[in-house]
C-alpha cells in the first residue's frame, strides 16, 4: 500500500514509519518539527538523542535500502496539505500530526488555543485534502482513551446502545474529557464521523491508550534511527518518567494516591495496531472506532512494578495531584477489534521493564532531574512553566 503517516517525526509517527516500510508498503513521512521546538520552549530534551528528520530518512534508506519520501511543512496551511496528498496519492493516511500533551494544553489560554487550533484545524485540512484529491483514501488518526474520560460504566469502542423511552439507538459513547488537550481530540471525532457520513469517506479512530518503550526492530538497526524518550512533566508518560527516576537515584512521585487507571500498551503493538487498521479498511462512509490498548494499570501499579524491575533500592512518594481527575475509580473498557483482526499483544512483564530501565542506564548522563517537576497544575488558568525564553511555536 502507499500509506502517508503525518507527524513522521515523532514518538510514534517516526517508528511507524519505519515498521510499515519494513513491511514493504510505499511510505511517505510528513512533518513540520515543531515537536522539537516544544522543548526548546521547555528547556527540557528527550532523553535519547534523535537525529534531525532528513537525517533519519537518509540513514533508512542506507540502512533497509528502501526510500521514505519526505515533506517539512505545517498542515494548519490548507495548500501545504493538499499539494502532499495530491503528489504522493495514498491509499492510506496515518495521523500523529497533532500536539499531543494534556499538560501543555493547561498551561495558559495561549496554550489550550494553540492546541486546539493547531489540531482541530490540521484535521480538518486533511479532511479537506481527502475529500477533493480522492475520497476513498482511508484516514487512520490518532484519537485517545482520554476522550471517554472516566465513566462509571463499561466503555465500549466508540458507540453505545441506548433504550430511552422506548426507543432504541446506537449512539456515540458519551465524551467527558480532562484537558483542552483530549477536548481536541473530541472534536477531531466529530468533524471526522461527520466527514465520512456527508462525503462518503471511511475513517479508523485508534483511541490510543498510554503507550510505552522506545525500541523496536527498525530503529535498534542504527543509532541515528532511534525514536525519542520523554520523561519531563510535561510530555513525559508516567511509566517512562518512574523508570528515569529509579535509575537517577530519585523518589517515584506518584501524583496523588496513584488509583488513576488508564489502558496501556507496547509501541510494538502500536505500530502493529496501525497496520492492522491499514490492511483492513472500513466501507464506503463508514467511521469506525477501535480501542487501541492492551492492559490496564494503575499510575500505583506503575510504581510498583518499576520498583521490583529496578535492580536498587527505590522509594516512592505521594505527591500534590495537580489534574482534576478522580483518584480512585471504575475503568473497564472494550477493547475486542483489534485482537479480532490478529493483533499478538506484548504485555508489560518484568523484563520488559527492565529492558526499559537498562536503555535509560545507557543514557544516564542525559538525565535532568528539573523535569520530573510537575509544572503544570489544572486548578490555575495560568501556569507558571519554567522555559529557555523561546516564544511559543507559531
């Protein structure tokens, strides 16, 4: 397939990228780094080094001799968007292409603008691009967990049945999003369902769980291939951040009494989800919703569970809970579609942590304990967040 993956310069847009060339699919990578100017704007960095985009494309093709076309350039720009889709004509698109961290978005009002305007209106130039070049194209995004929030119901994937009165519907499962962050996301959904219902197009919503690990087969192939390792308190995933702090001598901070419970999962499984969502398209209007996780934890159960991986002593402390959300609560979620499709889960094991633990050993030096602060606090309009005097991304 000739599969376009927006964002192919991140976390996850990069080593999908990668596995799905690997597999023998035509791949083209769009991205206009702004990732990397969120931490400059932070003063923080991945912990892993990552080499520039271009660099990236080159060293695959060095390596794996195959080409990853490449585009630098912002999908908030309508001609941009649709000059790529036109010139490269998927059959699928994959989109990573959006901000992606709920603390960002609760820094202040220019930070929940930005983050709406830069994802809601991405989005719907892509909708655009689809509609007008070729309708049939297959649109993978992106969604979250995040947007069901935290019911105290079963989640199913996406649509609900509801009796009321005597009538019965299947309707979209209800949205009580945390941040302006996964509110974008929301609307990302609606504006897609309602895309594939008036133009005909088909649609894949991944809600995505908290995703964990950086390596895969592709990117161990060169060091200049890796993808990068966020831990700071503000990009940084929970798992990620505990295992950084076990290795640095510091105290795993548990936001609260830690029962906040989220579905996980392996970025191996993420790069096979998506190429699962790929090799097997929805009909014609048809929008569907996968959710793409594997396990469920606790942010406690994280703890924990790093402390018996880590090969030393390792203290874990209760600390201030800075997002509105509840700290004990029900969470069990659908998540059948995906392993209907042949999905093979790896699941979070004791060496898979340690595996982790031994990658942040290998780059220990990169370690600045100053991000595992916890900057941002949801109860405060604006925030105060530590920066290196670099303006917000424009």
């Amino acid at each position: 397939m000739r599969i376009l993956v927006l964002g192919g310069d991140g976390y996850l847009g990069w080593p999908t990228a990668l596995h799905l060339s690997n597999k023998g699919h035509e791949v083209g990578v769009v991205d206009s780094c702004v990732r990397r100017q969120y931490d400059l704007e932070m003063g923080v960095d991945s912990l892993v080094p990552i080499a520039q985009l271009q660099r990236r494309v080159q060293v695959w093709r060095e390596v794996s001799g195959r080409e990853v076309a490449c585009w630098v350039g912002d999908l908030v720009d309508p001609d941009f968007t649709h000059r790529v889709v036109r010139e490269f004509r998927p059959d699928a698109i994959v989109h990573f292409a959006e901000q992606r961290s709920a603390p960002y978005s609760m820094i202040d009002q220019k930070h929940a603008v930005y983050t709406q305007h830069n994802n809601v209106v991405n989005t719907l130039n892509v909708l655009y691009a689809i509609a007008e070049v070729d309708p049939s194209i297959h649109l993978v995004k992106l969604g979250t967990m995040g947007e069901y929030g935290t019911p105290n119901i079963e989640i199913e994937e996406g649509f609900i049945e509801i009796t009321h009165k005597g009538r019965t519907d299947t309707l979209p499962f209800p949205k009580n999003p945390h941040s302006f962050y996964h509110l974008s996301k929301v609307h990302d959904s609606h504006n897609i369902q309602f895309c594939c219902r008036i133009w005909g197009m088909r649609s894949t919503d991944l809600n995505q769980g908290v995703v964990y690990g950086q390596e895969t087969d592709e990117t161990l192939l060169h060091p200049e291939l890796l993808t990068r390792f966020d831990y700071d308190g503000v990009f940084g995933t929970v798992l990620n951040r505990f295992a950084v702090q076990a290795v640095a001598g510091h105290a795993l901070t548990v936001y609260g009494k830690g029962g906040q419970t989220r579905g996980t999962l392996d970025i191996r499984d993420t790069l096979a989800c998506v190429e699962l969502a790929c090799l097997n398209p929805p009909g014609e209007g048809e929008y569907r919703v996968f959710n793409q996780f594997t396990e469920t934890f606790s942010v406690l159960d994280f703890a924990n569970m790093v402390a018996e991986a880590f090969s030393g002593e390792v203290k874990i402390e209760h600390t201030e809970l800075v997002r509105v959300e509840k700290e004990e609560h029900y969470y069990n979620a659908v998540h059948t579609r995906l392993l209907d499709l042949g999905l093979k889960p790896h699941l979070l094991s004791k060496e898979t942590l340690q595996s982790m633990l031994a990658m942040v050993e290998r780059f220990k030096d990169r370690i600045d304990p100053k991000a595992f602060l916890a900057t941002v606090n949801w109860r405060h309009a604006s925030n105060y967040l530590p920066t290196s005097g670099s303006p917000l991304p424009q």
